[in-house]
C-alpha cells in the first residue's frame, strides 16, 4: 500500500484532467444505465401498451444515448491517458536522473543489466496500470455505482438476490491478490535476472565467442528462461483463475433474480414485465464491469511489485543528499595530502589501502605504480570521492575533501582513463559533452591539442560524423585522443591519468603520450600505469604493494634502490621484450613462406 500511495501522490497532481475525466465517466455511466431504463418503457409503454409514439421515441433515443455515451467514452479515455503517461513520464525521468545522482559504490552490488529491468519491464508494467487500469477503475467503478443504484431503484429485494455472492466473490479476491503480489515480485525478479544475462553477454560478446562458449551461454540463457517462464505461469494460472470465479458467482446470482423476479411478475404482480426485463438488463450490464474490476485488481498485483522495485532505488541516498560539503573551491592552491587513509570496499574485504600518507604539491607529477590490487585506483576513487575513506583524511588545499561541495570538487578535476566512454552522437558533441553552446573553434582548437584533428578531418562528416555507440567504429588510440580533447575543453587544474595508454599499442601510445604530455603542463597531475615508460618524467614515482606506499623517488633513483620498484622494471623489460619476439615471429615466417 505504500507504493501504492506514493504513485497516488503523482496522480492528484492532474486533478484538474482528472475531474474532467471523471465527469466524463459519470455520463458514460448514466448512458449505460440509460439503456436498461429504455428497455422498461419499450416493453411496457410501448409493446405491451401497443403505443406507437413511444416506439419512435424509443427508436429515436438509442443512437442518442450512444452518441452521448461514445463523446463521454472519447473524453475519459484520452484524459485519463493523458494522466497516465505523464506520471510514467516523470517517473522514467525521476529514475533515470536518481540513478546518474547516486555514488559509485551502489552499483559495485548491482547488476546493470537489472537496473535496466527495472528502467524497462517494470515501467512498463506501471505504464499498463496508469493507462488502462485507471481508464478501467474510473469508468467501470462508476459504471457498477450507478446501475447498482439504478436496480435497487427499482427492487431492492431482489437487488440484494443479485449481490448476495458478492461477499463471497471478494473474500477469495483479496486471498487471491495477496500471494499475486509474492508470485509477481518472483517473476519481476526473474525478469529482472535474464535481462542482467542479456545485457552481460552482449557485453562480454567476444570473450564468449574467444572461448567458442556460445553453446554455454546458450544453456545458461535457456535455463534462465525457463525459470522466467515458470514464474509467468505460476501468476496466469492465478490470474485467470479469477475470471472465472467471477462468472460462477455472477449466473448464481442470476439464476437467483430470474426465479424471484419471475414470480415477483407471475404471482405477486409486484413488478411489470417491463421492469423485470430492464433489471435483468442492468443485471447483465453489471456484469462487465465487475469482471473488469476483478481483473483490474489482479493485475494491481504485478504492478505494485514493479513499483516497490523502482521505489527501492528512488529510496536509495543520492551522493548530493549524502554531501555534507559546503566550501566552494575554484582553484587548488597548496595540493592534494592523504593523512593515514584506509579504506574497504566492503565492511568484510581485505583492505585496499592501509594508513595512507602522501603529498602531491599543486603543479606537481606524480606516478603510482604498482601490480593489479596494490590500491592505485583506489587512490584515484577517493580523490574524486567516488568514495569516501574508511579512516583518516584526503586534503585538497587544507580542506577535508568530505567539507568541499561535490559539484565544486569534480569540476576541478579531469580524468582520462584506460575505458574511454563515448556516446553515439557526433564527434564534437563526444568532445564538447554538454556544453553545446561551445562554438566549432573551441572543439577544434581541443583536438588539435589532443592530435586529433587531422584522423576527425578524414572521418566521412567530420566532426559532424556520429561515432557509433561506444565508439567503437574507431581504433583505441582515436578514441583516447577524443577523451583527451574533452579533458583540454574543460581545462582542469587536477588532471588524474588512469591507466590512460595501457590498452594501446606502441605507436598508438607515443601518439596519445605526446598529447598527453600537452595536456599536464601546468596542472597537478596523478598518473596510473602499468607501463613504466609513461611514467619515468614524473617529479616523484610512489611505488605501492598491499594497499601501502612501499617506496618513493625518481625513477633512476629507485631504480639503484633493487626494491619493489625495480622488480616491476624488469617485470616490465622482459614483458616488452617478449612481446617484441612474439610480434616478430609471424613476419619471419611469413618471410620464409614467401
């Protein structure tokens, strides 16, 4: 019931439409009352009573009503429509600016692909309820109101005859609509998962076909499918149970009003023909929308679980309601100091920093080199506050990063990492990024500092050419070269290279080492590599293993040292070396093929 509220709430917003609408219904109601009324005089005053002018004005009345009844009908619908999708609208919107607003670590525990179930099959499912249900429970609930008054109207006891199963039919209806919201929150979750499964294989595609695992994948999709099938048959063998139930109930109760109205006509002349024939017409009319209703109401039950699903990410504390920050910095000054920072990913995970202490001086180059896990990224995830430190403190210009205002804090720094991300839009709007009102120049002048303007002038449209999703219609180093751009565009004062050559090959690398060379100078920069050829010109290399800054120097200097540093040096020799004679191999024996 509190979704249930809280997507009631977006509804009174459309009062106004909404009263319309629901005038609209109460004439669509009384029209369809007016046919049983009209059947009363037909039958009496005209048929019985031989009465030729009331057969005209009978005759007459009909197409009346049902012009009537189809304006009101027209009315209702598109309003009531109009209602509906635009509280989905608001809501999709909602969602998607609640899941940009919430931090980086949410979504270490999510799988995307059933966040994307939620951002679709579940809106989905709401958008069916907010459409046609409320056209359904505005148009039918007054609908039944008003032929139930109008058969009261005109006998009450034999009123009661037709509701008497009404109890009964209701009692079942709410067990049943209980374990429909369990059975439904079941299914939304398989959904949910072999949504996940299809989003994870198209992006893992060519590992999957690498490893010639197309016929696992296969297997693991079907059985997931199985399992979603499962769950929707378990929830229609319930819901079409209803139906039915429904429709028992309901020739029960006729069989009822036809034996008791019969003799009411027959034996105690206490009802004309006519008005037997028009309560057993109202009697069928009701019919529809009870079973309408009945079928509304268990449809609810799917959508609840789809709204407490999206609910529970709305609820979810984005990194702006978690910002306790208030100072508005514009420039960095003095630099960024760690004092012994450690932080966990997970309360139960080893460490991935261990009392931290480090200084990088404003305009100063510093390098962090260390193998996969050592907490170099970490490092990188803190100063942007993707997270927050377990234990101690990250500085920027004295301040205790958690007192800077977000927003402040992220426009100071730019970051080029080795996934560049590119949206399917135009070359320049990938470069400008949300800044459209930058002219041409700017974005030209950008590339051209990042050497990528000569590669975007040979593109079919130039810097109109729409790059594709992910921009993956161009080679890794274009690609680092457009982040590379971006980053020059917004000119940041804390530039963060993370691992930004890393996926390169050798020339593609000098190419983007040499813009990325351009683009520190002047800038407090922090470089992440694996390579150590990207980071040998640092002003100070920080070397970390376990989580900890295990040495520190200039290259040449920690060279002489024969530590850690050095290890990862050769490491890195040999590695490249062999990578040389691997690459050398084919040409030779091509050479001897030939």
């Amino acid at each position: 019931m509190r979704a249930y509220r809280r997507l009631l709430a977006d509804v009174v917003v459309h009062w106004p439409r909404l009263l319309a609408a629901g005038l609209c219904a109460g004439v669509l109601a009384a029209t369809t009352a007016g046919y049983a009324w009209l059947v009363k005089y037909w039958l009496d005053d005209a048929l019985i009573a031989g009465n030729l002018t009331m057969l005209v004005l009978i005759s007459l009345a009909i197409p009346a009503v049902a012009l009537v009844k189809s304006v009101s009908s027209y009315g209702e619908s598109y309003l009531l429509r109009h209602v509906g999708n635009s509280i989905v609208c608001v809501l999709r919107e909602r969602l998607y600016g609640h899941l940009l607003a919430l931090p980086v670590g949410y979504y270490a525990t999510q799988r995307i692909g059933g966040l994307m179930s939620r951002f679709t099959n579940d809106i989905n499912v709401i958008q069916s309820l907010v459409t046609v249900g409320f056209i359904d429970l505005m148009q039918h609930g007054l609908t039944l109101v008003v032929l139930l008054g109008y058969v009261f109207y005109l006998n009450w006891k034999l009123a009661l005859l037709a509701v008497i199963v009404l109890p009964v039919s209701y009692i079942l209806l709410v067990r049943v609509l209980h374990r429909l919201k369990r059975l439904s929150t079941v299914m939304q979750e398989q959904l949910a998962g072999l949504t996940a499964m299809l989003q994870e294989s198209l992006v893992g595609l060519r590992v999957i076909k690498a490893f010639a695992k197309e016929e696992f994948a296969r297997e693991e999709f079907r059985q997931q499918n199985a399992r979603v099938f499962t769950a929707y048959m378990r929830l229609v063998r319930l819901m079409e149970f209803v139906p039915p139930v429904i429709e028992v109930a309901g020739a029960l109760g006729f069989a009822l009003v036809v034996w008791y109205g019969g003799r009411q006509v027959l034996i105690d002349k206490a009802m004309s023909p006519g008005e037997l024939f028009s309560f057993l017409v109202a009697c069928g009319l009701l019919y529809g929308p009870v079973k309408r209703l009945s079928t509304v109401g268990s449809q609810l039950q799917p959508v609840m679980a789809a709204a407490d699903r999206i609910f529970a990410i709305l609820d979810q504390p984005t990194e702006m309601q978690m910002d306790r920050g208030r100072i508005e910095l514009t420039r960095v000054e003095r630099g960024i100091e760690f004092e012994r920072v450690s932080f966990r990913y997970e309360p139960d995970s080893p460490p991935a920093l261990q009392e931290v202490s480090l200084r990088i001086g404003a305009g100063e180059l510093v390098a962090l080199v260390g193998s996969s896990g050592s907490g170099k990224s970490t490092i990188v995830n803190l100063i942007a506050r993707f997270y927050e430190p377990s234990s101690g403190r990250v500085l920027l210009d004295g301040h205790d990063l958690r007192d800077v205002r977000l927003t402040a804090l992220r426009r100071l720094i730019g970051i080029v990492s080795q996934e560049t991300i590119l949206f399917q839009d135009t070359v320049r709007n990938n470069i400008a990024f949300g800044r459209a009102d930058l002219p041409l120049e700017a974005v030209i002048e950008a590339a051209k500092a990042a050497y990528a303007h000569n590669f975007i002038t040979a593109l079919s449209r130039g810097y109109d050419t729409v790059i594709g999703e992910r921009g993956l219609t161009l080679s890794g180093g274009e690609r680092q070269r457009l982040a590379i751009a971006r980053a020059f565009l917004i000119n940041p004062p804390i530039l963060i290279l993370d691992e930004a050559t890393s996926a390169l090959d050798y020339e593609s690398e000098a190419i983007v080492q040499q813009a990325l060379n351009d683009l520190i100078k002047g800038r407090t920069t922090l470089v992440v590599a694996h390579r150590l050829s990207t980071v040998q010109q640092a002003d100070r290399i920080l070397v970390l293993e376990g989580g900890r800054i295990v040495e520190e120097g200039a290259h040449e200097p920690l060279l002489r040292q024969n530590g850690v540093y050095r290890r990862l040096y050769d490491r890195q020799f040999r590695d490249d070396e062999s990578e040389s004679l691997l690459g050398a191999a084919p040409a030779e024996e091509s050479s001897r093929h030939g």
